[in-house]
C-alpha cells in the first residue's frame, strides 16, 4: 500500500489502482469540527486538482481537489449522516471518495509521509 499527501493537505492511498481519498489529521485539526461533507457523484471523471468534494466545518468551508486523475466510483456515504468521522479518524473511516486512477504516475508528483511532515512544519 502506498500512501501519499497533497500540499493542499489531501491524502491518497493506493490499492490496486483504487486511490482512496481524504483529508490529513492536520486538515481536519485545522478546520475544527466538520459539520457536513459535499461527496461526489459516483461516475463523475476529475482531472489532478480539479475540485472533487467540499467539507464545511464550524470555521471554515473546504474544497477537496483530486490529486490524481481519474473515476470516482465510490463515496463514504457514512460521512452525510455523520461527518465527524473525519475528526475522529480521518485516514480510516474518515475517507471520502475512491477514484480509478488512469495513471498511478500521477501520484510521483505527491509528498510522501516524511516530505509531508517536514512540509506541515516548515508551512505553518
């Protein structure tokens, strides 16, 4: 499994082609408690950084970009009901989409996790 961070602090992990998307723990730190999710639709095709999804908490409202290109073919529905998720567990059950990638080359531009690390420390 490869796991990688956008600097607009989305995550991706990769799993046979599926990346399964969310937003880092600094992100949802960041924003305070989520208090709804805008989930894509299901079939939708985004290009790398197109936006894909908007989260709204009590300090802010979000855009989610994609940061590969490619299908949603999956939304965690559990999110409309219970957006907290995110708060709670934001790379488990915290996700938001899943996208078919149409090229696992566009996640060679992304930050690994220490890259992240030194990026959240150095950007804030």
């Amino acid at each position: 499994m490869i796991i990688k961070f956008t600097k607009e602090h989305e995550w991706i992990k990769l799993i046979d082609n599926i990346g399964i998307v969310g937003i880092t723990s600094f992100a949802q730190a960041e924003l305070g408690e989520i208090v709804f999710v805008e989930l894509p639709d299901i079939g939708l095709r985004k290009k790398n950084g197109d936006e894909v999804a908007v989260i709204e908490s009590v300090k802010a409202a979000s855009e989610i970009y994609a940061p590969a290109a490619g299908e949603i073919v999956e939304v965690n529905e559990s999110l409309i009901d219970n957006p907290q998720l995110i708060n709670d567990d934001p790379i488990n059950t915290g996700w938001m989409f899943k996208i078919q990638l149409d090229s696992v080359n566009d996640l060679d531009s992304l930050l690994n996790e220490n890259e992240y690390e030194d990026f959240i420390k150095n950007d804030n």
